[in-house]
C-alpha cells in the first residue's frame, strides 16, 4: 500500500478525510495528573506485567457527568474528536505493551453483538491518546470488514497512514477502518502506554462500569 507519515497525510486526500491528529491536546496540568495517575496504575496489580489490558470501561457522558480523572479526560479529548449528537459514550481502556511488540491489523467492533448476532456494528470514531514517546507507529490503512466480519474490504490496502507515538499526542479514526502498531527495533526496557477511546451511538454489550477502586486508582493524587 502507498504510506505516508502524519506530517505528510494531508497529501493524501481520501484517507486523511478519516485520520486526524492533535499534538497538546491536553492542558500540561492535566496531562500531568494523568501521566502519573496511570504510570502508577500501570505498575500496579491491574497490570504488573509489560503486556496487558484493562477491562473496556463505559462513560455514559449523556446520562451523567465525570466522576473521576479518565473521565474528565474523556470529556476534554471529546472537544477534538466532536462525535456529534449521535454519541451517547465512550467505551475506554488502558494498553500497556513493550515498546518492541506488534498489534495485528484489525478492526474495532462490539464483539459479544458480533457473537451474539453475526453482525458487525463499529463505534462512530476510534481513538488513541499516547502517553509515552515510545514504541512503534500507529497504521491505519484504507480497509474495513464485512457486516459479518469474514472478510477484509478491499482484500488489500491502497493507502496507509502511520501515526508515530507522542505524549500528549491523540489520534482520531473512522471508526471502521482496519489499524495496528508496527514492531520497531527500539530497546526491549521500554513501555508503551496508551489510553483507547471509541465513542458509541449506543452502549456496546460487554462494557463494564468502574468500580470504586478503579475510580480512585485513576485518580490524581489530591483527589483520592
């Protein structure tokens, strides 16, 4: 496929339609509280390894307002992304990974609808908040799936943009386009950290509610 950078993807005139970035687009006091808050929730018992997940976390920004630190951060990145009226929540999650290590190609959906239905339903917009400089870039190419999620539309990408990681750095997709992370040949001590946001028309199935304890580990310290 023909790749481009972000610097240059504005070149590219169909998929950039799709793919855009903000650099700062956190307040540094903010971001700051949420750097620490989840380095720290990152070394904790949640995920103590170099490679994890949490659980996907529901937001429903409609129905109430922020109760903790991610979610007012939800609400900040919301100001870039504009998902319109028709988004009722974020559905969010942290993933932590070794900075050397690769993500498959694929393609964000409700997965448990997807089991439950055979059909593939996407969120209206994914999105990627870095929280480290490390790792490899990004890829979002100019692929989808099928309604029943057995095929790869087309079978192959004609663009690709790559979207390298920075701190305080978001990434906006359509929210049915194919993407994954690159391998990259940096040191293997490294950590990538990112916080993941897709903003639903409807609550998918599958998503949990934040307790009490993970509301107050990802919390800014003064707060707590």
């Amino acid at each position: 496929p023909q790749l481009t950078t972000m610097e240059s993807m504005k070149k590219e005139a169909k998929l950039s339609k799709r793919v855009k970035v903000f650099q700062g687009v956190l307040p540094r006091p903010l971001f700051a509280e949420l750097e620490r808050a989840i380095l720290e929730f990152c070394g904790g018992p949640v995920l103590p390894t170099l490679v994890g997940y949490t659980k996907p976390y529901w937001f429903p920004f409609k129905k109430r307002g922020p109760s903790f630190l991610i979610e007012e951060v939800v609400l900040r990145l919301m100001r870039a992304v504009r998902p319109g009226p028709a988004c009722a929540g974020a559905e969010w999650w942290i993933r932590k990974a070794r900075s050397t290590k690769a993500k498959p190609l694929h393609v964000d959906k409700d997965e448990a609808r997807l089991k439950r239905t055979g059909k593939a339903v996407h969120p209206l917009f994914g999105t990627i908040f870095y929280l480290t400089d490390t790792g490899g870039p990004t890829l979002v190419v100019n692929q989808t799936i099928s309604s029943d999620a057995k095929r790869v539309l087309p079978p192959l990408p004609t663009q690709g943009v790559l979207l390298s990681p920075k701190a305080n750095r978001l990434a906006i997709f359509q929210g049915d386009l194919r993407h994954g992370v690159m391998a990259t040949g940096e040191r293997a001590g490294a950590t990538r950290i990112t916080l993941l946001v897709n903003w639903w028309p409807k609550r998918p199935d599958g998503m949990y509610d934040p307790d009490a304890a993970m509301r107050a580990a990802l919390s800014a310290p003064a707060r707590r």
